[in-house]
C-alpha cells in the first residue's frame, strides 16, 4: 500500500479482511504513522498535513478496533506524544506513596481529631471521604499530557510502571485543560461490583482462576502485560489526593480536589467538610449507611486535615502521614434461617453446596443464597438444613455461613452429604486427592460443556482457531451445541450462523467452520488431549497415542496394561479406564467417530526415525523452543519424552534454571545435552 491509498477517506468494513491482510495492513499503517510521528517529532520535518496524519490514525484505530486481539501496546494509536513504555519497569517515586494508620472504633475517631486539633490554634478543618476498595496509583501529567502511572510498589522508593495498561482506563484524562508544568495526583484503581462479576464469569467460562474479590481482580488486571485486558475488564479510577503540582498553589485539600475535577479528574465522590469530632463521626456512619448501596466496594472512610500547610507541619512517620486515619467498618452478620442445601456444578465440574437461606439484607443486597464451601466446612461446624445460621459477606463480596445457633437447632435439623453422582449429568462424582474438592467425571457434562468445548479447542489439543470462550458462549446460548461432537455439525447450521451474527460475519463463521473441518484430520494424541481425562495432558496422551494404534485398542485397554507404560502411575492409569468405562465416554466416542473424527495417531513413518528407541527428559527453559515443541520434535523424530531421570533415560536435555532432573541425571551418569545438542542429534542420525 502506498501512503497515497491510506488518506483516503473511505468508509471501509475492516472486518471482512482476513487475519492475515489485517495482520499485514496493521503491520503497514503502524510503520507509516511512527514514520510521520519521527518526521515530525524528531526531525521537525513533517511531510503530510495533520489532517492526512489524522485519517491514518483513525483507519488504524478503526482497524485496531476491528480486530481488538491484534492491539499491541506498541502501536502509536497507544501512544499520546510520548515514548512507549515497558509495563512493568521500577521507576522512582518522587512523593513517597504512603499509608495510612487504621482505626476500627469511634474512640480511635475522637482521639486523632482531638490530637489533630489540639495541635493548632485555630479551628481545624477535617475532610471525611470514602475509602475506595482498590489499588493505588501515582499519575503524572507534564504539560497537561499523561505521562507516567506508577503502583505503589515498596511505597517509597519505587513503584511499577503501568502507564501503557493505565491509559486503557475510560474515567482517566489523556490531556488535562489546563496544562501545568508538572503535576502529580494518586487514587485508586477499582474494578465496579458489575464489572467483576462478569470477569468472574468469564473466567469461570474459560476454567480459569477466579478471583476472590474486586480488589484482587483490579490488582491482577493493572498488572498485567496486555493493556487490552484492562480495556475488556472495565477498570475505573478515583482520585484523592495532590501529590505535586508546579506552577499553580492551593491552601487546602478541598480546593485542590475541585480543582482536579474541572480538570476532568475523577475526584474522589461524597467528601464532607467537618469540625468538631461529632461531625467527623456523623460523616464516617453516613458514608457506611451509603456503603452497601454503592456500585464499587469502599472498605472504610478516610478522615483527613483539609489544610495543607498544616499537613506539612504534621508531617508523616517513615510509612503514613500524622494528619489522616482510615476508619474500618466492620463487616455486616445477620442471623436467617438455613432452608435447605443444594449443590451446583461449576463449570470445571466442582461440586459446590450452597445454602439456601430464608432471605435477609446484608451489606446492600438480598442475601438468600451463600457458599458452604466444601463437605469439610459443613461437617466441621456441623451445619443442617433446619438450623440458624449467621451469615456475613465475606470482604463484603461473597456472602457465607459462619456459624450454627446451636441451643435454637430444631428437632427435625437434617444432616447432609454431597451426592455420589452429578446431579446434572448423572456421572459418578470423585473427590480429589489431598484436596476438599468434589468433582463431576462425566466426560459430557453441560454443565462443564463451556469449559470442555475451550479446552478441547485449545492450541496444544485440537487447535482450532476461532473458538474462544465468547464464541463458545454464544454457540452455547444459541442452542447449536449441546455436546462436544456439535461442533463437528456446526457447518449444518452455516447459514443460521451468519444470519444471527453471533460469531461475526461471513468470513468469520467460514473460518470457524473450516478449522472444525481441518481438526478431523489431527492425530490421535491431540484428541485425546482435547477429551480433558482427568491426569492426562498432553505429554500422557503422546504417550498413549505413542503405545496404542487408534482409539478402540485404547478404550479396550486395562489398568494393568496402561501401568506399564512410561510414567503411568496410578491415578493416571484409573482415570483413562474410568473415563472410557462411562457410558457418556462411549456415546460420545462413536457421535465423533461417526462425524469423521480421525481416531489413529501419526502414521508410523517408514524406516528407522532417527530417535527411535531413545528417551529424553527436559528440565529448565530452553532458549528457542517450548517444552511442547522439543516434545514434538523428539516424538515426531520417533523419540520418548519422560517427566523422570531413570538409568533408562539416554538424554536429559537442560536448559536455563534446571533443577533438580540435572541433580539426578549427574548422579547416575545420565548424558546432558542442550538444545543445539538435541537440535544436532535430530539433524545428525537422519
Ligand atoms: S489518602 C497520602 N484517601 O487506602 C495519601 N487513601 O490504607 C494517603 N485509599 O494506599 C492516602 N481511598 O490506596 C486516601 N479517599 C482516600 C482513599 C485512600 C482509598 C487507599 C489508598 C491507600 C490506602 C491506605
């Protein structure tokens, strides 16, 4: 493309590109922009106009915008007259990010505005804000420009550097109107209770970890290396405090805080001005009336001297200033009755009882349901349908049973197990090992169908691109698939896809459709990588691909037989007979079979390969290739990749920070090779 083509104006449809031209026509414009961006920021010498510098801008945001997973935070749609920047780096503090001191009762309240106060003449004057539930930020702006974001880090020298993931947050100001020199302001990053929620989610959708409260989310989410996430995940910003600020002077806190918000900051909401204690105290309950009806978490008020010259001659200790307290509300319990316990299958197939309570208002909302966690916890605080229980929301987020009101137990108080089978799909339920947990082993379960279809789809099992967990949620949804062996008939459905739009366009549902077809074709091992057997990843599913010619010798196979097979232990081999003992297993077996699914591994290649015979172990990171593909070159090459050093193994190939498998293949004279070594011996014996 020449940069002629690029200014016109066209409205173009830059989702009807393939990946492959938005890559290549990404790669063009984000060269041509950091051209003109040099030729005119460093060389003063700009060869278009800026309204021609403007159109490319847009048609790489619209691009950008169009395909969201090719954003990078290089990109100059990323950067505002600036240099892009390391997520991540230490940078220096230059006003130490400090604490505050914690108080829990009205005494403690008292106590600092009396020692505030008795320590000026004059009437002082307190500021009463909520304390937002997040974390920390430092923002720096030169010249009316966004320039640095840092984390609190150790506080005091140093913070991380966030600004790329920092710029991705819709409330913070890019440009300010009134451009001071230098100007340095610290808030809180939240992540809204909405928000979360949806994160959770999604995250439950994809089997991923779930996060324990919005706090953790926010914190996990800024400090992330792919700033599109914070975009996604709606992180929002409030600002309490003028850190710095050259070229302009204010007396108090309020009226720099005014000031932030004409500069469009999003100053910290509800603040009151207060002088005697009573009203100090007045304002920190009306702000915990407030705090459950709120749409974010506040974990306190922060009571504040508003002068600022004060602040200075109060100064602060090594860790928090002397001129400010945080007040900690304690956290909401009620007393309901527990009407029943019933149990929910997660989408990883963790069976979780809930407790069905008579409804009560705890901490803003209607509570009526809450986690009994696991068997464990019930038997522990021997909890029965019937009883009293008190209930809090734990962190204010997640409500749960503390305890029994054992002298008010009825008479007919029911004791309670968690069932031996899945109450949705009917499978047997196993609890795992060294853990409280209690799994669902349906190979087909819909409630873990989400879950099944991402990982099933997952590069290092069937490798299918395009189904990701929102075009699994919407295929769910849309009623078109119900089992995994639906994908496989999806191309039934071509047209109605299109039509509904749920997964994009033409183009995009062609692309699904044909990654399905191609998937047929993979060999054995990615299959039953893709089944999700309890135990069996990748690395043991070459092994029982590597051992078995196709899926009926395999499903043939007993304990015994599978015990022998290199590192088979146990509890891998029961999990693979179990597996396909299920009735579920067999139906599913023969729904793929019967859709064209290939069930033979690779074809044996003829003659010698040059690793046939040999086993490799891999410890450490290797400088050019995954654990996965060493694997695969080792396997392909007619090699065995073991987890353990034995006198058996003929190589252990190390790499950066191996541990103890070197330890162990050095004591028994095992050879050590690296990955030129291996890469050579694949070359060599060919
Ligand atoms: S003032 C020098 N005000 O609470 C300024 N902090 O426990 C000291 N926080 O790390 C902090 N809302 O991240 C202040 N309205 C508010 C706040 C607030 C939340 C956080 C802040 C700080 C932590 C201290």
């Amino acid at each position: 493309m020449t940069d002629g083509d690029a200014f016109t104006a066209e409205i173009f449809d830059f989702t009807t590109l393939t990946r492959l031209e938005a890559v290549a026509m990404l790669a063009d414009l984000r060269a041509q922009i950091a051209r003109h961006n040099r030729l005119y920021y460093d060389e003063d010498q700009p060869e278009i106009s800026d309204e021609d510098y403007d159109a490319l801008m847009r048609r790489l945001r619209d691009l950008e915008q169009a395909w969201p997973d090719l954003l990078d935070a290089g990109s100059p749609s990323q950067i505002v007259g600036g240099t892009v920047r390391p997520v991540l780096g230490a940078v220096a503090h230059r006003v130490p990010m400090l604490s505050l001191q914690d108080v829990f009762n009205q005494d403690d309240v008292r106590d600092f505005v009396q020692r505030v106060g008795a320590t000026f003449e004059e009437t002082t004057v307190f500021v009463v804000e909520p304390k937002i539930d997040g974390l920390s930020v430092a923002l720096r702006y030169e010249n009316g420009l966004f320039t640095l974001g840092l984390t609190r880090g150790d506080g005091v020298h140093t913070g991380e550097d966030v600004t790329m993931n920092l710029r991705m947050i819709k409330n913070l100001p890019l440009t300010l109107p009134e451009p001071v020199a230098d100007l340095e302001v610290r808030g809180e990053v939240y992540l809204p209770f909405e928000a979360f929620e949806r994160v959770n989610a999604r995250q439950e959708a994809i089997g991923g970890k779930l996060f324990a409260n919005p706090r953790n989310c926010a914190a996990g989410t800024l400090r992330q290396l792919d700033p599109n996430v914070v975009r996604e995940r709606g992180l929002a910003l409030f600002i309490f405090n003028l850190q710095l600020c050259r070229g302009k002077t204010f007396q108090t806190h309020s009226q720099s805080l005014a000031w932030l918000a004409e500069q469009g900051f999003p100053v910290i909401p509800d603040y009151t001005l207060c002088q005697t204690a009573d009203e100090v105290l007045q304002a920190v309950a009306r702000i915990g009336e407030q705090r459950f009806r709120l749409p974010y978490g506040i974990d306190g008020a922060v009571i504040k001297l508003d002068d600022l010259s004060r602040r200075e001659q109060m100064g602060a200790t090594s860790k928090m200033p002397r001129w400010a307290v945080a007040y900690k509300y304690p956290p909401e319990k009620k007393e309901t009755r527990l009407l029943d316990i019933v149990v929910q299958v997660g989408r990883t197939g963790r069976l979780t009882p809930m407790a069905i309570l008579k409804p009560v208002q705890l901490a803003g909302t209607t509570v009526s349901r809450a986690t009994l966690h696991n068997q464990d916890y019930i038997d522990a605080l021997d909890i029965r349908i019937g009883d009293l229980v008190q209930v809090q929301k734990a962190g204010d987020i997640i409500p749960a049973v503390l305890g029994v009101n054992l002298p008010k137990r009825p008479p007919d108080a029911r004791k309670f197990k968690l069932p031996t089978t899945c109450p949705v799909c009917g499978a047997p339920t196993e609890r795992e090992q060294d853990s409280a947990d209690v799994r669902c082993t349906g190979s087909d379960c819909p409630a873990q169908l989400a879950r099944h279809i991402i990982y099933f789809a997952s590069k290092n099992a069937m490798n299918i691109d395009g189904l990701g967990p929102a075009t699994v949620e919407a295929l769910l949804q849309g009623g078109y698939v119900e089992s995994l062996a639906d994908l496989f008939s999806l191309n039934q459905h071509r047209d109605r896809l299109i039509e509904s739009g749920i997964i994009g366009k033409e183009k995009s549902v062609d692309n699904l459709l044909s990654g399905i077809d191609a998937a047929r074709q993979n060999p054995l091992d990615r299959l039953l990588t893709g089944l999700g057997i309890r135990n069996i990843g990748r690395q043991a599913a070459r092994v029982l691909a590597g051992n078995y010619p196709d899926m009926d010798s395999l499903m043939a196979a007993d304990e015994e037989q599978l015990l022998a097979l290199p590192d088979f232990g146990q509890v891998s081999a029961r999990a693979v007979v179990s597996f396909f003992r299920q009735e579920q297993t067999k139906i599913l077996i023969d729904r793929l079979k019967r859709a064209g699914v290939r069930m033979t591994g690779e074809s044996q290649i003829a003659g010698r390969r040059p690793l046939d015979g040999l086993t490799f172990v891999l410890t450490g990171t290797l400088p050019g290739l995954s654990r996965s593909q060493a694997g695969e070159l080792i396997e392909k090459a007619g090699g065995k990749v073991s987890g353990a050093v034995s006198a058996k193994t003929s190589y252990v190939v190390a790499g950066e920070a191996a541990g103890s498998k070197l330890d162990k293949a050095n004591q028994l004279a095992v050879p050590v090779i690296d990955e030129a070594e291996l890469l050579r011996l694949l070359e060599e014996e060919e």
